[in-house]
C-alpha cells in the first residue's frame, strides 16, 4: 500500500511500487490532464509537482512519493478561481492543440514558486526540456513573463490549499 497526498488529499494505492507515478494518477485516480508523451522523461507532458518540484512522472515509479505530496494540472487552480498561469495561458491564447499544455504550465509553476520574478534567460532554461509541438514557445513564453512581472509571491503558491 502506498500511501501520499493528491491535490490536497491524503490518498492510497495498491499499485504495483514500480508503476509510474503517471499512470497511477489517469488510471487509479481519474485524473487526466497529464500526459503520455514520450515514456522516457524526455518531452515534459507528463509533468506534475512532488513537493513542489517539477517531475517527469512517465518515468516515476509510484514507490517514490510515499509520504509525499503531489500536485497535478487539476490541482493548481479551480475553474473559479484559476491560477495565474492558466489565466496567462488563456490572455495569451497559448494552446493550439493542448496536448502539451499541462506539463508546459506545471514545470512554469515551478519555476515561478522558486523565483516569482523570473526573468527571460531563466524562463527558457527552465522550459527548455518541454516539448510543444504545435510550435507555441513564443506565446508559452509571453504568458509566463507576464505572470513574472505582475503576480504576487502568495498567487503563485503551487501547493493546494485545505
């Protein structure tokens, strides 16, 4: 039994422990938003936070947040009150196809938790290893400046709140 916190919420699973955390997130818990990229850590669609820190969840095994707390894309805002990134992404009009789009915001929630005035040179390092194939970096890019330059420290807490 592994047990850790979901958005907010203590759960548990009998999951196999090398199951990737990925899979264990759309198929036990329901929730979707993540997704299957490339299987090897490499495209960021997978995306989600353990305790704060963007991981590749593809290739995550589920043992290796026992005790922890996970936040995925359905876990950052709420459709009434949105994070300030997902409100950036919809001003900005970032997704094409959308595929990417949940791993892009969750590994820029990261980032701006660690350094809400993240400048341009470390909004690219820092989204360098998301892949969009739709070719949406310039907006993805504009929409996290945006959010560096005019939100709060206290808007940009990644943690779900009780």
């Amino acid at each position: 039994m592994i047990e850790f916190t979901l958005n907010g919420t203590p759960v548990r699973t009998d999951d196999s422990p090398d199951t990737p955390l990925l899979w264990a997130v759309r198929d036990t818990f329901k929730l979707k938003g993540a997704k299957f990229g490339c299987g090897a850590g490499l495209c960021g669609s997978c995306t989600m936070h353990v305790d704060g820190e963007a991981v590749r969840t593809c290739v995550l095994p589920i043992a290796s947040v026992a005790g922890k707390a996970v936040t995925t894309i359905e876990g950052l805002g709420a459709p009434d009150r949105l994070h300030p990134l997902q409100e950036a992404w919809v001003s900005h009009s970032v997704p094409q196809c959308g595929y990417c789009q949940p791993g892009q915001i969750m590994s820029a929630a990261a980032l701006l938790a660690r350094n809400p005035q993240a400048d341009e040179a470390e909004v690219e390092r820092a989204m360098a290893g998301n892949i969009c194939r739709c070719g949406c970096y310039p907006r993805i890019k504009q929409a996290i400046l945006s959010v560096a330059r005019h939100a709060g420290v206290d808007e940009l807490a990644t943690e779900v709140s009780s």
